[in-house]
C-alpha cells in the first residue's frame, strides 16, 4: 500500500477509535477537535474535521507532495495508537 491508501486507512481507523473511546466516556483532547463536536455535533464535528484534513490530502496530491502525506502518516499513526491507548486503559 502507498502512502495515499496509508492516509486514508489512518484516517479511517481515527475516526473509528476516536468514536469508540468516546462513547467509553473518554474526553477528547484535541481542543479544535472537541470544540467543531460541541459546537457542531459529535459525529458531524468529528467528520467535518476529517473532510478538512481530505481536503489538505488532495491539494497535496495534486501538488504532488507525496513527503506531506508521508509525514501526516507518521502522525496520524502516533494519534491512532493514542486512541487505541486510551481505549485500552478506558
């Protein structure tokens, strides 16, 4: 798998942990992030969010700036085992 279909699985399993963790009671950390899900709604602040960082993933495609992607991977690989951490002790 590429880095594109690495961004797209990562992004994927961010919204399905953060989902689960938060109906564990979890709070969400990030404060953008909880402030779109207060002020929008849970799942519509969380997809809202997650279509900003789509749309960040096709000007880098179009740009052609595959090192983006690779670096956003890196970091939505931490957030994602954050969220797996924070489900397992939750």
């Amino acid at each position: 798998m590429d880095a594109k279909g690495i961004f797209l699985s990562l992004q994927l399993l961010d919204i399905l942990t953060t989902i689960s963790f938060l109906s564990l009671g979890i709070q969400e950390m990030n404060l953008v992030v909880k402030w779109f899900m207060e002020n929008v709604g849970t799942l519509e602040g969380l997809l809202l969010i997650k279509l900003f960082a789509f749309v960040l993933f096709i000007v880098a495609v179009l740009f052609k700036k595959d090192k983006v992607i690779v670096r956003a991977n890196y970091f939505y690989a931490v957030l994602v085992s954050w969220n797996l951490f924070c489900i397992y002790v939750g």
